[in-house]
C-alpha cells in the first residue's frame, strides 16, 4: 500500500463512525491473514523413520531428555487428514507434551494414498500394517510390552486389532474420541443412510475418495458454525495474536486433507454407520470375526462433551464390550479436534494421558 493510499484510508476511517472503522479494519486485517500471511510451520518435535512399508512410515520422536518410562508407545491416527495434528506446535503438541515427559512415543503415519491403492482395505492396514508396527516399536525400545493411542478412526482400527492379535503384549489402551457403536451417529448417520446414499456408486466411480468431499460431509454436521463461524471469530479476533496462530495452524491442518482409499471407505460407510458390525460383534476382517471381549489390556478410553463425530454415547459403548479389569470412560469438556489443540486439551487432555499412562508404564 502507497503512502498516499494510506493517507486516503486513514481520510476513509475518520469519516466513519469509529464502530464501523473499527470493523473494516478487523476484515482487512483478516484478509490479509487469510491470503497473505505464510503458512505456520507444523510438527516440531524432532523424529526419525525407523520402518516404511507402501505410503507408511512409522517414526520415533527422539529428545535428549531421558527416558522416564519403560513401556513405549505408538500413536495411531485415522485414514483422514494428517496425523501431525498431534504435534501441531511448540506448546501445543500432545507428542511434545508426552517425549518431554519421558515417553518414549512412536507414530504410524499411513501417508498420502493415492488412486493406486484403491483396491486397499481396512483389512489390509490392521493385518498387514500395524501388527508389524508393533513389533518394530518393541525390537527398537527394546521392551516385551508396549502402549497404543489410537485417535478418531485410528483408535476404532486399533480397537479392531487389539481384539484380532490377543497373543501380542499390550498392556495400555488409549481411545482418544473414537468411535465403537453406530446405531445413533446423529447427522452422520442420517447423511449416511443406505437409503439415500449409495456406497457403491460413490467407490465404484471415484476409485478414491477426495478430501473435498470428507471435509465437506463434515462441516454439514452443523454447516453455520463450521463453514462461516471460524471466518467470525477471525474478524471478531484477529487483533488477538495466539488466536490468529491458532487458527492459522488448525486451518492448516483442516486443509490438508488426504484422499481416502475407495475400498477402505466402502467398509468403514457400511460395516460401520450403516450395518454398525463392530459393536454387534458381526465385523468380520479378512474372515476373521471381530470380539471386543478378547481386549484385556488397561484402558483409558476418552470422549469429548462437544464432539459431533464420535459422541459420547459413541466412545463409551466399548466400556460393556471388553474384558480388561483396569478400565476407565472420561468425557472430557471439549471437541473432536479440541481434544489434542487448544488451551483445553493443554490443560487437561495432555495431563489425562500423561498421567495415566505414567501410573501403567514401569
């Protein structure tokens, strides 16, 4: 902007009254945010790959700090977004918070799928992939036992594991948010109705799903707040520095969406919103049936008050399902994404974990 330019709006503001000054200047200070601002950087904890298969690797994140724990523990997201929501910033960082706490924590990250691994299905990642994710995190910390978050989605995969491989040494549980029981997934379920939403079709003409089109699916769970409501707080914010680094980071994230395995897809809509198998004891994984019972390892199974995706009712259905003894249900005051960023999961979800898994890690 010319100097003259600035002279003609500082002219432009003082003619104005000062509330509606005021406010243009918080739209233009948001605009710029919006498309000139650099992107934040993301996933600062330091790390390494230690095992790939396909798009996969699996990273241990590494620290001079010493190790306080023995039992390591593998971090396993969802087939949607990117997993670096769990280490998004300094300061606000669940991966941070738990390596300098003196875990020692490793992450699965699926990768970036592509129309190649179309034909890939949720068999294939909980069969082939995260069983000899297991053993490589055990020959690398050296241990017999380790511990396992799984977030989202990748906690219900996790969940569906546990209960195929009883032979392997879990001894702690983590579900951040995930969900076990379908029957009542609120607006998921009624967009996702067999009735009006052909699973078929959609797979058997895209091959692999867009992220577009999850993100989309999503923010319909309530359009207002989701589409329009974040752009709001901006304008209404946007002299507040740490919101605007907030949200530039979760925009980011939100954003960054991946393609999602058409096959994968196809059983996660109808085993799971549609036919609700897993809960019911009927999901079969490449013919093997799934029973939750056979899951025995300490459990600390997370909700959050506000979250439309996996709701409570959702996340605590697995507490009957299970046989393990040492088992706890908290529904935490936040959302689905609120739960690992934000002011709220600093202050009580990364102590919630931390703590609980200290107690169950020597």
């Amino acid at each position: 902007m010319s100097v003259l330019a600035e002279k003609d709006w500082d002219m432009f503001f003082d003619a104005l009254p000062e509330e509606y000054g005021t406010q243009i200047k918080r739209v233009m200070k948001a605009t710029q945010v919006l498309t000139v601002d650099p992107k934040p950087e993301v996933g600062p904890t330091p790390k390494e790959v230690i095992w790939t298969k396909n798009k996969t690797k699996l990273y241990r994140y590494v620290s001079e700090q010493p190790k306080k724990h023995k039992i390591p523990l593998l971090l396993i997201y969802a087939l949607i977004n990117k997993p670096y929501v769990l280490d998004l910033t300094k300061g606000g960082s669940l991966i941070e918070y738990l390596v300098n706490n003196g875990f020692d924590v490793y992450l699965l990250d699926w990768g970036t799928p592509g129309y190649e691994d179309r034909n890939m299905k949720l068999d294939d990642f909980i069969i082939d992939y995260i069983p000899r994710a297991v053993k490589k995190v055990l020959k690398t910390s050296k241990v017999d036992e380790l511990s396992i978050l799984g977030y989202c989605m990748g906690g219900t995969m996790t969940s569906i594991f546990a209960a195929l491989y009883p032979e392997l040494p879990i001894r702690n549980l983590i579900f951040m948010t995930s969900p076990f029981d379908f029957e009542d997934s609120g607006s998921y379920g009624a967009m996702l109705n067999e009735k009006y939403f052909n699973i078929d079709k959609v797979v058997d003409t895209l091959g692999v799903i867009p992220p577009e089109m999850i993100d989309y699916g999503n923010k319909l769970s309530k359009p207002m707040a989701n589409f329009y409501g974040p752009f709001v707080s901006l304008v209404d914010r946007v002299d507040n520095e740490k919101f605007v680094k907030s949200f530039k980071l979760l925009q980011k994230w939100l954003n960054d969406g991946i393609p999602f395995p058409g096959e994968s897809y196809r059983q996660w809509i109808r085993d799971f919103y549609q036919k609700n198998k897993l809960i019911k004891g009927e999901l079969v994984v490449r013919g093997r049936k799934v029973d939750l019972k056979n899951i025995t390892a300490n459990v600390l199974n997370l909700a959050g008050q506000n979250d439309l995706i996996a709701q409570p009712h959702m996340v605590e259905a697995l507490m009957d399902a299970i046989s393990s003894k040492d088992k706890q249900f908290k529904n935490l005051p936040v959302g689905h994404t609120s739960i690992t960023f934000g002011s709220q999961a600093s202050k009580i979800t990364y102590p919630t974990i931390g703590d609980w898994l200290a107690e169950r890690s020597n």
